[in-house]
C-alpha cells in the first residue's frame, strides 16, 4: 500500500502521473479557486471560520470526481 501511495507521489513530483499535465493541473486549479470562492462566500453570510471551511470543503471535494473526470493517467 505504502508503495503504491510513494510510487504514485514520485511520479507526481517527477511530471509523470498525468497523461496531460496543463489539464489536470487546470481542473485542480479550478476546483481550488471553486473551493476558496465559496469560503469567501460562506464568510461574507456570517458563518463562522471553521463552519466556512467544513462547508467550502464539502462542496469542493465533491466537485471534484466531476471535475477529474477526463484526466488521463500514464
């Protein structure tokens, strides 16, 4: 398991995990500015740090099996 997750990381680092690097690290992107948004958000209505966190991640994580969807891995 352990090896996997290094294996996996080291490709990462090295820019060879993604098929398409420019996609997947604008989906990622996309996901982090969507997730930071509606902390802004959650923010401006009152609700308090940690609420606003719990919720923008929620929502951000969610987003992103949809938002991963067409990346290719090698």
């Amino acid at each position: 398991m352990f090896g996997m997750v290094f294996g996996s990381a080291k490709s990462f680092f090295q820019g060879r995990l993604f098929a398409d690097n420019g996609k997947a690290f604008g989906s990622i992107g996309i996901g982090i500015a969507l997730t930071a948004a509606l902390f802004l958000i959650a923010r401006k209505l009152g609700i308090t740090a940690p609420g606003a966190a719990g919720l923008a991640g929620l929502i951000g994580g969610a987003a992103q099996p949809f938002l991963l969807r067409n990346v290719k891995y090698r």
